[in-house]
C-alpha cells in the first residue's frame, strides 16, 4: 500500500502519481495527481457507466479487489488507456 508513480512504457516519462489502500481489507487504487499539466483535466471518455466523463485525476481505477489466499479476486481494474474493465 502507498503512493507510487506510474510511468509510461515507451517515454518513460512519470504520467501520474496513485494511491493504493485498504478500506476493511478491500483494496483500491485512486489517481492522486496527473504529472503533464497538458494532461491534467482530461475526462473517462473511452469508459461507460457511471465513470464516464468523469475526471481522471481523483478517480479510483481499482476497486474491490479482495485477497483470497495470495491472489486478489473479484474487483475491478479499469484501464485508462483503453476503456477496458478487467
């Protein structure tokens, strides 16, 4: 658990800064603060439902998951760049 930045695979370049905690054993991942300022304000627009549109800086892409011996089972991971839930 803690803050960790995320770094773009073919730049190399820091895109953000995320958190990852537990709340009652259930771990998240939160978009704590988004690095290029050109970037900074962009909406979920490749999502559906209710993150739709919404900002991704302050937006919980990892929710739910819960450990079931030494794996993690039955959140979800939301996929920025694609859309995807997984």
């Amino acid at each position: 658990m803690g803050k960790w930045k995320t770094v773009d695979d073919v730049t190399g370049e820091v895109k953000s800064i995320v958190e990852i905690y537990k709340r009652d054993e259930i771990v998240f991942e939160k978009v704590l603060e988004i690095i290029n300022k050109e970037h900074k304000n962009e909406l979920c627009t490749k999502f559906e439902g209710a993150d739709k549109n919404e900002a991704i800086e302050g937006l919980v892409i990892i929710k739910n998951l819960e450990k079931d011996g030494d794996k993690y089972n039955d959140g979800t991971v939301m996929g920025l760049d694609n859309g995807n839930k997984y």
